[in-house]
C-alpha cells in the first residue's frame, strides 16, 4: 500500500517533507498539483507537515484546525513517534492518482505511516463541508498513522497481517462514525450472506465496491473488542507488534484468545442477537460508549464518507 520512505526523525523529518513539498511545487503542473503552501502544525499528537496549493487557503485552513482539533482524542492510542506529512490535494483526480486507487469514487482521503492525502475539503461537495465533517475525516485518517507507527518502527506494519476489520474498525471507532454504519441488524444480515460478500473477510473488490458493509463490520468488530477487552488489549495489540510480532501472534498475546477465534465470537454475537442486551448507547451507535456527537454531526450524505 505504501512505497518506502527515507526514515529520519524528529524536525529533520520535518525538514525532508519541506524539501519534498519544494520538488511537488517545482513539478510538472498538468501532472501533480502545485502544493507551494507548507506550514509545521505542531499539536499534542505530535507534528504535522501541513501543504496544500497557495490559492487553496480555506482548504488547508479547515485541514489546520481539524489536525489541532482531532490530537488529544488520539492520546487513547498513543502519540505520534514521527511526524506526518498532510496533502491537500485540489481535486478528487489528483487524490487518486496520488494513492493510486482509480475507481475509487467515494475516497476522501487516504493515510500512509508518515502521510496523509486529502482531497481539499473545498472540492468535496456543493456547498463544501462543515468543520465537524472534516475533523472527522482527519481524525478517521490521524488514527490510522498512530496505528502505523505504534505498529512498527517502519514500513514493516505493511507485512503484519493487520486485518481490515481491525485496521478500518479502529478508526472508525475513534472518529465516532458509528451513526454512519450499519445497524446490528443490518449487520447481521450482512453475515448471513454468501461467503462471497462475507465484510469481515473483505476482498478488495468488495472494499472497493461494498465499502459501507466493510467499515460496518470493522466498526461493530472493534467495538465489540474495545467493550469487552478494553482499550488496554488494542494498546497491547500495538505493542506487541512494534516488538516484533505479527497480528496473529500479537492479538493473542495481549487479548488472551487467538484473533480467528474472537472473530467467530463476534460474529455469533451478532447472528445470535447478543447486540440486543447491550446497554442502549452500545446497542444504537456500534459501540461508542464515550461521548458521542458533538464533534461529528450525523446526517451527512455518503459523498462525504471518510475512508482508508
Ligand atoms: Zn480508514
């Protein structure tokens, strides 16, 4: 998913994305977007490298205040160990190239360990989003580079064998996008389909193609591991892989049941309807028993659904 990167840390990592910036703006202007605006944001999460194009100043100043806005919500998992470079990118074509992923229609944004790309919030839909909206999307992406880096002391995370459903699970949980997801008994539904069109097992046609069924499913698995297990498993999950560890060996480890075996669990949660027991908070938004809404605002369209 992600090509190899120079490792440097700390401000010198900074420095480098300076430079990189400086060689995308001095770049051929049909094929990449000239990002000629670079500024360090520095938050409680740790330091971020912010370009976007000169002329898009309200796109990056909505991408600036989310970065500070989403930081001390990521404390739960950790901080971050190296800096990450944001791009805003001017339209949805140059988003796609950027991450090669054409086809990808309903793709906002996408994050690597040390970047994130992000389609200027300006070109997203008429009338642009709210600020809530694109805190969302950010934090959703933010999470995913905590992930990255507290899985691994490099690009090494790629080959661990993190499943979707942990992976898009977690930063949907994080970034409260439970009103998003499918129901419990949607989801069951889902799980009693053709193998075929299983969520969990997520092929990447359906990722591509079905990705509402795959970030419920990751959504409501996390969320079902965070509230039996607790935030403590995850952290130890993280942890156990930046040791050395693959998913699998890392997941039993610090949750104290095999990964393949907790999946089954969840799934006869919800065919059994377990779901219908839980508490109403659980039972009604996928699993955030922290405070919910102020931060995301429900009844977005899908045209501005956060994803990767
Ligand atoms: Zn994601």
């Amino acid at each position: 998913m992600s090509e190899p990167r120079p490792r440097l840390g700390g401000w010198g990592r900074l420095l480098f994305g300076l430079a990189a910036a400086a060689v995308v703006a001095s770049g051929c202007a049909h094929r990449r977007p000239r990002l000629g605006t670079a500024e360090a944001v520095v938050t409680s999460a740790g330091t971020f490298l912010l370009v976007y194009e000169s002329a898009d100043r309200a796109g990056g100043e909505m991408v600036r205040r989310a970065l500070i806005v989403g930081a001390p919500r990521l404390a739960r998992w950790g901080t971050l160990r190296a800096p990450v470079e944001v791009q805003v990118l001017p339209t949805h074509e140059s988003l796609e190239r950027a991450v090669n992923r054409p086809g990808f229609d309903w793709l906002r944004a996408w994050a690597r360990r040390e970047v994130v790309f992000v389609q200027s919030p300006s070109t997203w839909f008429e009338g642009g989003p709210t600020q809530a909206q694109v805190n969302e999307l950010l934090l959703h992406e933010l999470t995913h580079c905590v992930m990255y880096q507290a899985a691994s002391p490099g690009d090494e995370w790629q080959r661990k064998g993190i499943p979707v459903w942990f992976r898009e699970g977690m930063a949907s949980v994080t970034a409260n996008q439970g009103y998003r997801r499918a129901s419990w008994a949607g989801l069951a539904r889902l799980l009693a389909g053709p193998p075929a069109e299983d969520p969990i097992d997520a092929p990447e046609r359906l990722f591509r193609e079905e990705s509402d069924a795959v970030y419920s499913a990751g959504h409501h698995a996390f969320a079902f591991l965070v509230r039996r297990y607790g935030d403590g498993a995850v952290r130890g999950v993280l942890a156990e892989m930046h040791a050395g560890r693959g998913f699998e060996q890392a997941f039993e480890a610090a949750v104290g049941l095999r990964a393949d075996a907790f999946v089954r669990e969840f799934r006869r949660y919800v065919l059994m309807g377990g779901w219908r027991n839980a508490p109403p908070r659980f039972r009604r938004r996928g699993g955030h028993e922290c405070e919910p809404s102020s931060f995301a605002s429900p009844g977005e369209s899908k045209s501005s659904s956060s994803a990767k």
